[in-house]
C-alpha cells in the first residue's frame, strides 16, 4: 500500500512483468491431460481422494432409475470476510 496516489503510480512504474501466453484449458479432463500446461508447481491436480460405501452394485441393480454423466460443481464459490 502507498502513502497516496502518486506514490503508487511511482512504484508502479517500476514493476516490469512478463506474460507467458498459455493455451485455454476449458474442461477438467483437459487439465488433466499429460501434455497441459501446468498451473501449478506439480501439476494441476490440486488433491486426489476416493470414497467408497456399501455395495454399489447392488444398490445400481435395484434402482428404479438410472443416470449415466459427469456431475461438476458450480464454477463459482461464495466466500463472506470477517474482520
């Protein structure tokens, strides 16, 4: 943080920044794939985990209804602040 506006248009004079263009990853699959470049250090896979319960099979067998995709969760988190 500057004392004033000046002061920051001063500093921001001196900051040089280099842009590395990189190609659009539109879907986790693609981010994914070995040859995406990476976001992170490490690659872009931020945490692996697995869950497991019951039979599952079963369960599938005896559903009235069944839905084959790909559920994702909403682009957007809402996050509150407090001081």
């Amino acid at each position: 943080m500057a004392r004033d506006e000046l002061t920051a248009e001063k500093a921001a004079q001196l900051v040089s920044i280099e842009w590395q263009e990189l190609p659009v990853i539109t879907t986790p699959e693609a981010a994914l794939a070995e040859d995406a470049a990476p976001i992170h250090n490490g690659g872009n896979l931020l945490k692996q985990s697995t869950m497991s319960t019951g039979n599952v099979q079963q369960t599938i067998d005896a559903a009235d209804y069944r839905y084959r995709g790909t559920i994702r969760p909403p682009l957007f988190n809402i996050v509150t602040w407090k001081a």
